[in-house]
C-alpha cells in the first residue's frame, strides 16, 4: 500500500465541493495512494498562485501534482492514477481490463460529464417550465445511468472501479435535487439509491464526499436558489 | 498488418465532413487496420437504423463497430483502437508510454474537443464583434496549439500519434477559417501550418482529410454565411 514518502509526491489541489475533483480524491483512496491535500477557495474570485502555475490553460481544479508536474481535469487524472499506481503492488485499478468494457466506462463517463453535469445545471438554474423540462430529462438520465447499472453491484461488476468513481459525487447534491425538485429518488430510482449507500458504505468515498446539506446551501447560493 | 477477414470484422460509420469522425479513420489507417466504410449523411435530418440501433444514446456518429460491438465518440474510439491493435504485430501507438505524457496528450485533446470546437462554432455563427472576439480567441488558441508542438515533428515528438489524429481533422477547415476572417495562417501560425503540411503527406491523412473548398461550402450552408 503507501509507501512512507509518497505523501510528499502526490498532492491534489481541489474544493470541498468540487464533485468533479472528489472523483481524483476518491479514486487515490481506492488505490491506496497516499497524498497531500490542498484546498482551493472557489468561492473566492482569484485563483491561488499555484493554481495558477499548475494548471495556467484552465486556471480549475482538480489538480494532481506528481513529484512537482500537474495533471489537469478529473477524467485525465483517474486514467493517470489507473496508469500510474492500478494493479500494481496488490492495488486494484479503476478500469476494467478489456477494452470493450474499458470504452463502455468511458462511453458513459463522458455521459455524466456532457449530459447530466449540464442538465443539472440547467435543472438548478432554471424556473418555470424550463426548470420543469430540466428535471424530467435530470430524471430520465438518472434512470438511464440505473439501466446501466442493472443488477450488478458497481458500475463494472463486483469491484468498485472508474465509473462508481466519476457518478458517486454528484449523489452528494441527490439531497439538492429532491429539495429544489420535489420528488424522492428512493422511489424514482431505487436501484441507484441502493448503489449510492454500497458506496457510501465505503472508507474512500464517507471520508470525501460532503454534507449534502452544505452542498445544497453552496449550490443555493452558486445558482440564486431562493 | 491487417489480416484478411479483419476488414469484415471491423466498421467505420461516419460522414466524410466529420473531423471527430476523421480522427478514428485515421488512427485506424496509421495501424494499418483495415476496415469497412459506412457513409451517414448528416445532411439528412433522420439517422439511419444502423446509427439508432449503434448509439441510440447520442444517435451521433463516428461509431466503431468492432465483432458486431459499437464503441462510440471520437476519443473513446482512438482510446480502444490504440488498446486492440496499438503496439502490437509491429504496429505502431498511438499514444506515448509514459503515463505523464498520455496525461498531457488527453489534455490537449480535451482542450481541442472543448475550446477550439466551441471557438470555431462561435466563429462561423457569428457576425460583427462577436464575430471579431471569436477570431482573435481562435487564433490565440492555435498559437498555444503550436506552442505545445513546439519544434518537434509531430505532438508527441518524432512519430505520428493520439494528439496528431485529434487535431490534423481541424485543419481541412483552415482553408474556411482564413476566407471567414480575413486572415493568413501561414503567417499567424507558421510552425502549425508546417506541421499541417507534415501530416498531410502521410497516406493515413491524405486518404481521409476532404476537399477544403468543399468543407467551407458545407459549413456555410450549416452556420447560414453568405
């Protein structure tokens, strides 16, 4: 598992509630990776210095900074994570082995990525009808990812692996959305509920992911939600 | 190289003016893969039975179909063929070995994919200060481009690779670009527009990079320019 100095090698610069930097932090965990954290205020206008530096293209986070060189954007570092530490020194990976399968997970990464991130925005931001046709296509890309899922315990089988850690972020404003929405996912969507608690039942992902009440009220704010 | 049966076994559906499309005809004919060509004609507002039954999720085409198995998106695609076939029977990859700089090839990938497309949009569907806003940002951003390639042959040095096939597409439109802005690239991006000229006399690009004239003409038609 960790080796004694990699802490000093592997830092990852992010926000509490960035769920999209809460993949990388997720995923290191799930490896065994030890690391050093560093918090970037989003809610403060300017970027940090060493965001700044790290990552000038982007000025975002996440950020992994291994032995003093960046990798930007939460997809990019769990491949490099997978890449670097996964199925090495009895550490599991994040991907599966064969390649359909390994396109099958990126097929749907990109999904939550494209489609759910912004319809969610969409779903936040709006009112009226807008925000109404917001939610059912929300709903619907939920029930989807479920289909996906099936009747498998994760996204890829019996281990935990690269797709449970891009979605499991985003059940963090779950909460949020049956607040802003008016619905109950535990009846929408049982089956993905199921998968949100075998996740949360998991070291990796209680010690990362946020209060949901906390995220909610960021989000309020974020989005003018009244 | 490519074994007899393989064109049977494996399928490229996509439209000849598609520059995500390009980049997996390409990467297949840098591996010496051979394979079957299915024209879609986007042109068309209904999407063929093959494209509704393959992608049903974006019903977007290019779609590799691999033994009967679809692997949709350009990226995902080059990801999967560079994992079947990159590196083996003396075949060439696509991307580097070095975890590092696989990292720093999906970066500027995703820098491809989600700035210079959106900047280009905006560049054709616009007029007047948007229009100028847009050009400036385009151009800014094949400047960093070829300060990325720097004085290497090709993106990740001496060989052909992920990031060349990512971008060379873009470039039959280059032709649009400098009659839409009124500028030269040959002056603003000259290193770039040598290495244009590089890939282009590989059989790989030159069989699948379409007319210029002919791309200018069907995006004026898309983005309504006179």
């Amino acid at each position: 598992m960790a080796t004694a100095d990699e802490a000093d090698q592997v830092t990852v610069v992010d926000f509490w509630a960035n769920g999209f930097g809460m993949r990388a932090r997720i995923a290191l965990r799930e490896l065994g990776v030890a690391f050093r954290y560093v918090e970037e205020d989003l809610r403060v206008r300017e970027r940090s210095e060493l965001v700044r530096r790290m990552n000038p293209v982007h000025r975002s986070v996440p950020i992994l900074i291994h032995d003093g060189r960046p990798v930007c954007g939460s997809i990019n570092i769990l491949e490099y994570v997978d890449e670097v530490w996964g199925n090495k020194a009895s550490r599991p990976s994040l991907l599966p082995h064969d390649p359909l399968q390994r396109a099958h997970a990126r097929f749907w990464a990109d999904f939550v990525d494209q489609k759910v991130f912004s319809t969610q925005t969409k779903f936040l931001k709006s009112k009226g009808d807008e925000k109404a046709a917001a939610k059912a296509e929300l709903l619907e890309q939920l029930k989807r990812l479920e289909e996906v899922l099936g009747d498998k315990t994760f996204f890829a089988g019996d281990e935990f692996g690269f797709l449970d850690a891009v979605l499991i972020p985003f059940s963090s404003m779950f909460y949020g959305y049956q607040q802003h929405g008016g619905f109950d996912l535990d009846v929408e969507c049982p089956g993905l509920m199921r998968w949100v608690r075998r996740c949360k039942e998991r070291e990796s992902v209680k010690d990362v992911l946020p209060d949901e009440d906390e995220m909610y009220e960021l989000h309020k704010k974020w989005y003018g939600i009244e």
